[in-house]
C-alpha cells in the first residue's frame, strides 16, 4: 500500500504479545498512519471521552479482557456522544470463533466485522472492508 487507507487504528487487547505482534504487522502494512494501543479497555475508553473529535478511523478490539472485557467497553462507548465516537468503526477480535460472541457483537450498531485472532497480511483487507460498512 502506498498511501495509508485510514488515519488511525486502535488496537485495545491485554496482551502484550498480541498488541506488538500486531503493531508490528499494521505499521509494515501502511494500512494507517499511526497504530495507538491500549493494554486497559478502561484506559481506551477514557481516552475516547477526553478527546473529542479523534481521528480514530477503526478500534481493533479484543472480547476476552480483565478488569473490563471488550461487551463491556462496548457498552460503555456507545454512550459516549457522537463527538467522542467520532467516525470510529469497531472489529471485534478474539481467540476463539464462539457464535454467540459473533452474534452478540454484531448487534453493536459501530461493529463491523469479527476476526479471530492472530490478525495476519490476508486479514488487511478485511480490516480496511469493515472500516466502510455500516
């Protein structure tokens, strides 16, 4: 890819392993021009609420998390106003494909898409397709 397709990507996942190995692959992907990773969904979600009108284009964000899990989040979020959201579009990530999970996050009006986990260069394109639907 030569120009970043979106401004920025949000990875949100308590494992560390997991955020460098897929820092690593989005940033050598080109797919967005920064790649901002919270180990604490509480954390992300505090700072969707302390910047308003974020350039945040897609949350990457992963179901099984302590503390505050990714429905949690998602919870939380969508009560956030319009200008905290912003334009952000949600892809929900986890290790193992469960169909009530699918089913439950897709009922979020900013969920996109569903990705088990590793994220890999075939799953870029997915990425960038759930950044334009709904």
């Amino acid at each position: 890819m030569t120009e970043p397709l979106l401004r920025t990507i949000m990875l949100i996942d308590d494992s560390e392993a997991d955020n460098f190995f897929h820092g690593l692959l989005l940033e050598r992907s080109g797919l967005a021009l920064r790649v901002k990773v919270f180990e604490w969904a509480e954390k992300a979600l505090a700072w969707f609420a302390d910047n308003p009108f974020h350039d945040v284009d897609l949350v990457l964000l992963d179901i099984n998390m302590p503390r505050m899990d990714g429905f949690e989040f998602l919870d939380h979020f969508h009560l956030l106003p319009d200008e905290h959201k912003g334009d952000a579009r949600i892809c929900m990530l986890s290790s193992s494909p469960l169909d009530h999970e699918l089913e439950r996050a897709l009922g979020y009006p900013r969920v996109a898409d569903f990705i088990v986990k590793p994220l890999e260069d075939e799953t870029l394109p997915q990425l960038v397709r759930a950044r334009t639907i709904r």
